[in-house]
C-alpha cells in the first residue's frame, strides 16, 4: 500500500514519450494507460523504498540475527511444531 497514492486522490498531467507501436497497441487492447503507469510506479516506489530501508536497517538486523543465532528465540522450547 503506498502512502503517497492513499494520502491525495488529485492526479496531475504529464508528457511522456513511449514506443508509438506499443502506445497503439496497448489503446488497441484497451489498456488504460494512466491507471497502468501509476500501479506500476508504486509497485517500483514501494520497491525501491523497501530497499533503501533494508540497506539503512541492516547493521541492526544483522545485529539481531547473531543474537538470535546465539541465544535462540523465547519461544523455541514452547513450539510444538
């Protein structure tokens, strides 16, 4: 779920420049372009996002999963499965 889309419903205008084949394809087939591009974008957005998190986050992960690795996790003797 992206924060961005979420927060603003208002779109805005944009110039684009794209393969004049596959633009006439894609309208052929129906394809509504702008709704495509903005789910992709997210996709990408949040993707990207995602990324940038684990890179900043991962001293501290990697600080955790040597603690876990030594001391195990509170619930191991408790799982029954």
């Amino acid at each position: 779920m992206s924060t961005v889309s979420k927060k603003s419903n208002s779109k805005q205008s944009c110039n684009l420049s794209i393969n004049a084949a596959l633009l006439r394809e894609a309208k052929g087939l129906g394809i509504n372009l702008s709704q495509t591009l903005e789910s992709e974008l997210e996709k990408l957005v949040r993707q990207a996002k995602a990324k940038t998190w684990a890179e900043e986050n991962r001293e501290a992960i990697e600080s955790q999963n040597r603690w876990i690795e030594k001391h195990g996790l509170w619930s191991d003797g408790l799982r029954m499965f």
